[in-house]
C-alpha cells in the first residue's frame, strides 16, 4: 500500500472520531493549536529558516520569499486568526430542514461534517495552520500537501497542531502532512476517490487547472480571478476613477483584483486619457486594443489575444474599447474567470441586464470587485474562494468544509 | 473541432437566453414539450419500435428491453410529470440571503441556473424527456447521452421536445441529443470542463465509476445503493420482519432496496430462523457467514468476501450475525456506499449512536430504506439520489440543478 493511501485511511479513522466529538472539545482543541504554535514558535521558526535558505540558494523571486517566511509576529497572527475562529459558531449539527412525513417518520436533515479535506497549495506555511484549524472547526480530517520550498515549515506546523489536538484527546491523525515532495504522491492523493470527500486546490491558475484534470476526488476550483471593471456610456468618472485605481493597485497579487478595462466607445474619449493617465501615474502597466493605444497617449501597448485572458496577478492591466452593454457581457463571459466583475453606471437597465447576465461568483454596481472576500462578505472565516458554481460559489465560510445527512426517525414502517 | 465540442458550444450560447427567460416562459414550455410528446407519440413509438426490434435481435435479456419499451401510456405517464413539473414552484431567482455591508453595499445572494447540465444514462429513453424538462424548469441548457441500444428513442424524443420548446420562443439548443453511440463522444464530454457546468451519471455502479474516473467536468454521482438494514439486539422482531422483507422484496432493481441484513449475536438465535423462513418464502436468495448459515436452516449459503459490497439489484441478499452495535456501524461504514441504511431497535442509545455515526446520505430508525425518494421526502420531482457529499446529498430536487451569485449594488465603494 501507497504511503499516501495508508495515511488516508489514518485520515479516513480519525474522520470517525472527529464526527463524534463535540463542538466543545473541538473548540478547546483550536486554543490548544492557537497556544502551541506560539509555545513552540522556536521550533517553525528554525524549520522556516532551513526552508528560506534553501529558497535563496535556488535563487527564489522575492514575492515567494516573502509568502514563504516566517516570523514569530506572523506566527502570532496565524494563532490569533485561529482564536477567533474557536469563538465562531459551529456548523455542524445545525438542523437544515426537517418534517414529519404523512406516514409518520419524523425527518430531519442535519449537518454533517463532509469527513477527509485534503488541500493542496502553494510554499505559504500559513496555509497549513489555517487549513488545520478550519478542518478541526468543521469536524474534518485533513491531508495537506504544500508547496515543495515550504516542506520543512508546513511539516513543523502540522507536528506542533497534531500534538495540540491530541492533547485535549482527539485523534492526532486528524492532521496529515505529505512529507514526500514527489509528483507521485500528489496523484495518489487525486486518486483515493471514496477515501478523500474533498480536494481543495489553493494557489495559481496551474495548479487548480492540473488537480481539475487529473483528480478522481471531487474538487473545489478556488481562486482565480481574470476581474473586469466596465466603465459603461452612463458611468460618473468621479466614481469610476477611485473604483478602478482602488480595484487594480490596492492589492495587485489577490484574485480579486481587476485584470481588464472594458470602457463604453461612446464614452471613451472624455474617459479614456484621464484613466490612462491615472493607471499609468500609479505604476501600472497598460495593454490595450488600437482604440484604446490611441487614445492613451503612448500609455498603452498593444494587447495580444492571450492578454484577454490573463491573470496578471500584478500592476499591469489591459484596456478594451467595447461598442456597448452587449459587447461588453459577451467579453466578460468569453474570457472572465467567472470570479469577480463591476459595471461602473448611473443607468438603471445597464446595471439590471450587467447583473443579469454577467455569469460570475460576484458581480457588482458601482463598487470595487476587491470586496469578493469572506470578512467583507461577513461569513467569517474563509476557505477559499470558488469559481466553480457546484457545492460552493464565491467566497466559502465554514459551511463550505460541510454536507447535510437525512435522518429518519420511524416506528416500525414500511412502503 | 468535435462535433460534440460545437454541440456544448451551442448550448452554451442557448443557456444564456435561458437564464434570460421568465419563470412563466419556461412553464410554458414546459407544458409544450408535454402536449408535443402526445402529439407526436406516433414519431417516437415508431423509433422505439426500430430500437425494440434491434435489441430483440441482439439478444437483449427481458429487465433491459423493459426498460427500453416505451408505449401510448408510459408516454401519457412522462407528459403527465411534466406537466405536474410545470406547477412546481420555480427555485431560480430566489433570495437566499443578503445584508447591507458596512460600507452601505447592498449584498445579496441570489439562485441562478448552473448553466449547461449534462446527463449520461443508460437505455431508458423516459429519462430524456425527464433530465430534458427538469433542466428547462431551472433555466439550464442540457446534453443528453442515453445508452446506444435506446438511441432512436432518445433522439425522437429530444427532436420533439426541443421543437416544442423552439414554439414558445426558447432556442431549441436548449435540448440537445448525442447522437454518435461511440464511446469517443463520451470521452469528449468528459473532458468540456469549462463548457459543460455539471455531469448527473445515472445509471449502474460500472457507468458512474467510469464518469468519476475520467471526467474532467464536476460530477454528482448518483444511485448506487448497497443498503443494510440492522437488526439491533433489542429489535421487536414483529417490526423487524415486515421491515426487512418491505425493503428488500418490494421493488428490488431501485438503489434504495436492501441489499444485506446484519443481525445481532445476541437475538441471532432467536430471530434469524424466521427471517430466513420469511425471505426464502418471498423468494430471496440468500448467502452468508457460517452463524447465519447455520441458523438459516439449509437456505443460506456461503458468502464471499465481495457479497458484502455487492448491490444486487435484485431478489438475492447477504447476511452477517456481528457482535454488536460497533461492529454493525463499522461494516456499515466499510462495505456500504453511504446511500440509505437502517437500524431496528427499541434501545433509545444504540438508535442515537446509530443515526450519528452510520456515513450515508440517509439513516432510518424502524423504518424501511425504501423511503429515500424525492417525492416521500416532499421534495416534488427528483434528479437522482446523490451519494457524495459535496452539492447535494440523499434525494435531489430541483435546486440541485442551481447555484448562486452574490450581487452587490454599491455607489462608489472602494476598499
């Protein structure tokens, strides 16, 4: 047996004594996690230090440097993230429907804990305490499985959070890390179908692309954001302005950012120079169609067909000039990620029929597509946001790691 | 590009005036597409009879040429559930929550259609017009694919509804029949991850694993039930025995029909006998472990390792005496496929222990498993039984086939 598919059914065990503890042992487990992580701080740091010199050794960009180091005030961060989610409201057993059936049978559906989350992500050891600590809220068993130039952090972590949830006397195995950097292990996850409920993918558009076409397990597709913001013929410019500089530049790297302009021909004259000029003033990078290069004043490169539909994660954006509402729709659903969109109107049909017929997670009237986000969405904690539009759409709080199980109370009937 | 490829395009292009269309607009659809299959019964029995003669001669066994015969009143059947379809209430545009943010944005969060539905099934041509009219009632586009024995049916049948639907203004992409029987198109819908929103397999264990394994689409995997009913050591026998016999003999072929009895060591003695008696009498062949052969009396013989996982689907079961209630729970938990499972028992802490820790999308206590169905559950017209966790579990209504969107109307937000 694979060493990936004997620690699923460790997983798969320790699910079952997860789905029997109570809300308040679970809750006592996270201050457990929340406390050893800052106990043993010492330990992660010195791991993270291994990881970060290796890193730099092979010549690592410095934003992966950056998502890949740890200090003790980020490991601070991480315990008290999970403090707060110990003092969440608990999903699981919330009675989500229920009857009595005209035969007798009292009915009720209730929810359940969806039993072994795996996720696999990126080198961000941080991700590894608040997949855990989500998990342990939720009931779950989870196997993680972080990027190869984390492995010595992420692998820290889960020891020091397994230990912690044993201590309050759930089962430690309820927390797996993947020690193997191999491929290998990464297929075998994808293919214990009927062991694994879930496989959540978390990071750039490759690997969410790679776990959708190989995986077995049902997936969750997370996160990426190719965000348009269209600035139609009845858009006020004292409003669109702040609402695209805020919605590119104030978080370039997130996958809510805006990736794409789309601005209404009839309006792109009086428009267009002064955005180009305001984008470009704040250091982002333009691409544009002929109209757009001609009216952006040498701002504006030329645009491929592939920058349509790109996630540039960055200070760089794309301009179209569209013929109206109708071109405009069509653009978002041809090359959008079905994650994030705005219209920026002052006309009450174009922001009914936008909001209509764009078909995406989140979609918004004059307001920055960077509110597509747990926290602002008041869920709470998030897992992640899905683009997909199966089990979960846009930004997942804790009911997302959860399903629903019918229980029938009879007395003795009979079809 | 494929032809199935351009088929997904097409009905892409159609689920977009779908989700466009009124609630009142689809209903009336709804109410064509059932008067056309009345209308047109001569067009479709004619392509049944041509599929009827071509299973005949290829030695098709009697079940399957059942479920592939359709006559004047299976048709009046399918058009009358259409039509009760049409008075359902609608899910599609319903609120299902939403605040006014901090920041003054009005969020809501609102049910929309999934988009393109796709169903591969095998040669029943009912479920064409069945899948074909639930997805119109939910305002999604659907690609049907029925097993190759049924392919004229299917394809009359799709021919009709879609022109129905075409008379009330909706396009006739909406509907849309594979017609190529060649397991290449099957592997080419698999693989329209992007184009297609969701793959319903629904049919045998063989066909869902095969779709699990090789679809690149999300899937909800449906039907396939090895169902036990437990009988606990403090069972009233007068309530186990009807129960036992009602779930096993009274429709055997469907997924939610029990397939194995666990009954405890310690009223094994005293209860097996006469369970055996009764089910021999029914006609059900049984097989089990040396106790229950045994008690059985000459009328159980030897199961095998594989009769545990087995989903007969027909007048045959197995039976395992097990220690207790552990023991039940933890065979329940291996060998069962989590769809409906049963404990009779008048012991109040085994029902509870039962209920929480049995995994399946349905758990009854003193009752018949037979009641996990769409209609008996008060959900009115069902897609199929889930079996999986994420999306939907247990029966699924019509709001299975929808997801949400989050809408914010905002007046220059920014973050």
């Amino acid at each position: 047996m694979s060493e990936v598919r004997q620690l699923a059914l460790n997983a798969r065990e320790a699910s079952l004594a997860l789905a029997r503890s109570s809300s308040a042992v679970r809750d006592r487990a996270l201050l457990a996690m929340a406390a050893a992580l800052l106990e043993r701080a010492d330990l992660i740091l010195a791991a993270n230090l291994l990881d970060m010199e290796a890193a730099r050794g092979a010549g690592t960009p410095g934003p992966l440097l950056d998502r890949l180091m740890l200090d003790a005030g980020r490991i601070a961060g991480i315990a008290s993230a999970i403090v707060a989610l110990a003092r969440e409201a608990d999903p699981i057993g919330e009675v989500v429907s229920g009857h009595r059936m005209p035969n007798g049978i009292w009915l009720s559906q209730v929810r359940v804990p969806l039993g072994v989350v795996a996720m696999i992500y990126e080198a961000r050891p941080n991700v590894t305490a608040d997949a855990a600590a989500l998990s342990i809220k939720t009931a779950n068993a989870v196997i993680l499985r972080g990027g190869s130039l984390a492995v010595r952090s992420c692998m820290a972590i889960a020891e020091v959070l397994a230990d912690a949830i044993a201590s309050v006397g759930l089962p430690r195995e309820a927390i797996q890390y993947i020690a193997s950097t191999d491929r290998a292990a990464t297929d075998q996850l994808m293919s214990l179908h009927g062991l694994i409920d879930v496989l959540i993918p978390r990071g750039g558009a490759g690997l969410i692309r790679s776990v959708v076409a190989n995986s077995k397990v049902p997936v969750i597709e997370t996160g990426v954001g190719n965000c348009h913001i269209y600035v139609h013929s009845d858009a006020d410019l004292s409003m669109a302005l702040p609402i695209i500089i805020n919605a590119k530049c104030q978080r370039p790297g997130v996958c809510n950012a805006a990736e794409s302009l789309l601005v209404d021909d009839a309006i792109a004259g009086a428009a267009l120079p002064s955005i180009v000029r305001a984008l470009a003033d704040a250091g982002v990078e333009l691409v544009g169609d002929a109209r757009s290069m001609a009216l952006g004043g040498g701002s504006v490169a030329v645009a491929t067909d592939d920058d349509w539909g790109t996630e540039y994660l960055d200070m760089k954006m794309s301009i179209k000039v569209v013929s109206g509402l109708d071109e405009a729709i069509s653009h978002i659903n041809t090359y959008g990620t079905k994650h994030s969109e705005a219209i920026i109107t002052g006309d009450y049909e174009a922001a009914k029929r936008f909001t209509d017929e764009v078909d995406a997670a989140a979609v918004y009237v004059n307001a920055s597509t960077r509110f597509t986000d747990g926290a602002e969405f008041g869920l709470g904690a998030e897992i992640g946001i899905s683009t997909q539009k199966l089990h979960a759409r846009g930004p997942m709080g804790l009911v997302a790691l959860t399903s629903t199980k019918f229980i029938g109370m009879g007395s003795g009937q009979v079809r």
